[in-house]
C-alpha cells in the first residue's frame, strides 16, 4: 500500500511540475519581441484565417470576440448589466477559435472589448458606458468573470496572455481631459485614488482573482484613457504582479489618422500641422518619437522589463494620403524600443478603414453586402505598398 501510495504521489508531482512549467512557458514567450496583428471580425475566425496572418510571419494575435452572433445579449458575459457565470456554447466557439490559431501556430491574447458594468459602446447604441467606473459592484462582478474565464482557457496552448479590458476609459467622465499635462493627470489621480475610477486598483482586484485559478498565465493591462500612450504617466508604480505585460494604443495625432478625417473636405495631413491636446501641433517623425517615447520612458524609471511593454493597437486609415509614411514612422520608434506589437487591423469583416490588404482604393460593394448579410468576407487581399511598413517587419 505504502508503495502504491508513493506512486500515486510521485505521478501527481509530475503531474503537477508539467503544467506549471507548461504554463511558465507562457511569459517565455514574451522575452522576445513579439509581432502580430489584431482581429476584431465579426464571424469566428478559422485556421485558414490565422494561417494567412502567420504566413506573413506574425507570431501572435489579439483576439476580440464581442462582435460574434450569441444566443445572448453579449458574448461569453451573457449580460454587461448583471454576470451570473459563462455562456458555455460562447465558451465552445471561442475554444474552437483558439483551437484554430493554435493549427496555425499563432499565440492568442485573449480581448474582451465588454466588461460587466461597461459595454462596448458599438453594442451599446453608440454610448459609452461608465458604470463600472461608477460603481464598485461591478468590480466584482468583473474580477468573478475573470475568474471563471481564466479557469476555463488557463490550460489551452494557444493562450499567451489575457488583457483585461480593451482600451478603459475611467478618467472620460471623471473630469479629466484627454492628453492632459502630467502634473494635471498626477493631480486628478490622487484625488480618484482608492474610488471606482482608480483603474490600477481595478486591475489589482481583477488580477487577484484571476490568480485564485492561473497563478502563471501572463496579463496583459492598457492604459488608461483608451490605452492612450501618455495615460500610464499618472500611475505612481507599476503593479506588484510580476507577469504582468503593459500595453497602449497608437493613433496618435488621431485627428490625422482616424476615420473622421478621412471623410473631411480637406482632411489633416500626415506630416503636418493638425489639431492635438487643443492645440495645433507639428506631427510627423519627431514628434511620434516623442510621443511614443512615454511608456517607455514610464517604464525604465519604475523597474518595468522592456519585455513587458507592448503597444497592443497601431494604425491609420488607409485611404489617407499620409497613411504609409505614418505606419513606418511608428514601426521605426517600436524597432528601436524592441517592443511587441500588434497592428490594427488583419481583414476585419465588418470594417475596411484599416485593412491595409486593401490599399488606398475603396472597398468593392461585395464586401458591405456580405455584412449586411452577416456572410464570410470573400474580397481578396494582397500584399499592397500600404502594408508594406508592416509586411516587411512581420517578415524579419
């Protein structure tokens, strides 16, 4: 019996050594820069979809899911305005998603874009939603989420990291304005520490949790104010989880490069002179640098590994004339900062603005009847000089 017991014993010991060294293996995957793209479809990805995005030599991608057709109000959540537990038919499809990524040999960082208390504003009329930054029940009900979503993916190989919430915006209607000076941001944050809009602190509760179930999987955290690359300069320290990755968005000067400028009369160029922090500013390669340079900057006075820092989201709209000298500008500081990144965005089905695939050339009619119809995108991509900056990078 003593023998059988020691047996017993020893084969849960090894058990037990092969998957955390499995799951250590995760944050291994971050030590070296890591190149991908973003998918924000509105079908389910397949393996087809992911090879394609591999072949050009990506290594990961940041998965979004809120998009997907669910028998519920919201996808995997059930419901932004009261979680009571996992979708399991949601759970099924996303597995198989991830199941596809991983044939393919990509990574996943799993992106949720709805959170109890703040629904993605596209499924919300086209309002933001603030409640969780309101109101600390929905903290709660987050960190619950999280919980169970990580007890339910924390063993699927194709699982790199988990970023919490896409792009929050706590600061939005708590007085502060966008791109505000540092000691005004500094100034804000210490009068909102330890409330509902304290968004360090709500990734402190959300990490807790999730480590009740996955003590190895890497998260992965945006700034605040959309993951806007100045928003980590109020955050007095970095977080006390040492796996943790550090993320913002690049869209910046976003009256240049954004969707809105595309359709003016005469939009803001890239180079140029455009509107920025209420100002008109000069925006070309220098002041990208500059910009950029904050997180970065944030980070090596506080400790932060450069292999936890991330610039999760890039992009411009591709029909802008300046596009493609905008995307090389932000590579060439990402090149030298080694930093991961993901760009916006790889053939989404429901948006064409930045499909670089596509070139500077609108997007055939079949492509708009296929979301109306909630039918496979069938419209053929090819490498173009608008994705080049990008291409030959993922190609290195």
């Amino acid at each position: 019996m003593r023998q059988i017991i020691q047996t017993f014993t020893f084969l849960l010991l090894i058990s037990f050594t092969i998957s955390v060294a499995r799951a250590a293996d995760k944050m291994d995957f971050w030590l070296q820069p890591q190149h991908g793209g973003n998918s924000f479809n509105r079908i389910p990805p397949n393996t087809a979809y992911f090879n394609a995005l591999h072949t050009y030599g990506a290594s990961w991608v940041r998965l979004s899911w809120d998009k997907w057709p669910t028998k519920q109000r919201d996808f995997l959540l059930g419901s932004a305005d009261r979680y009571q537990g996992l979708v399991a038919e949601d759970v099924a499809t996303l597995r198989n998603v991830l199941d596809n990524a991983e044939a393919a040999g990509l990574k996943v960082v799993i992106t949720p874009l709805s959170l109890p208390g703040m629904r993605w504003s596209q499924n919300n009329g086209g309002q933001f939603d603030d409640r969780l930054w309101q109101d600390n029940a929905f903290w709660q009900q987050s960190a619950r989420y999280w919980r169970d979503l990580a007890a339910a993916l924390q063993d699927h190989p194709a699982v790199a990291a988990y970023n919490i919430i896409n792009e929050p915006a706590p600061e939005k209607m708590g007085g502060l304005d966008e791109h505000a000076s540092a000691a005004t941001m500094k100034s804000w944050y210490l009068q909102h520490k330890g409330t509902a809009r304290d968004l360090p602190e709500f990734y402190r509760t959300v990490i807790a949790a999730i480590r009740e179930v996955d003590q190895q999987t890497p998260v992965m955290v945006d700034s605040g104010w959309y993951a806007a690359a100045d928003a980590f300069t109020y955050w007095p320290q970095p977080l006390e989880d040492k796996r943790v990755l550090y993320s913002v968005h690049m869209y910046e000067p976003y009256s240049a490069t954004s969707a809105p400028n595309a359709k003016r009369k005469a939009p803001w160029p890239y180079p140029g002179k455009v509107p920025f922090a209420g100002l008109q500013q000069q925006w070309d390669a220098q002041r990208v640098a500059e910009y950029l340079a904050l997180p970065f900057e944030w980070a090596k006075a506080r400790g932060v590994a450069r292999h936890q820092m991330v610039v999760g989201e890039f992009g411009c709209v591709r029909t802008l004339p300046g596009c493609t000298q905008y995307l090389e500008d932000v590579l060439t500081v990402l090149d030298q900062q080694q930093a991961h990144w993901a760009f916006y965005s790889f053939r989404e089905d429901s948006w064409d603005g930045m499909d670089y695939e596509l070139g500077d050339k609108k997007v055939s009619w079949q492509y708009w009847q296929a979301a109306e119809q909630n039918l496979p995108d069938i419209v053929p991509r090819h490498a173009t000089k608008e994705f080049e900056p990008i291409r030959k990078r993922l190609e290195q």
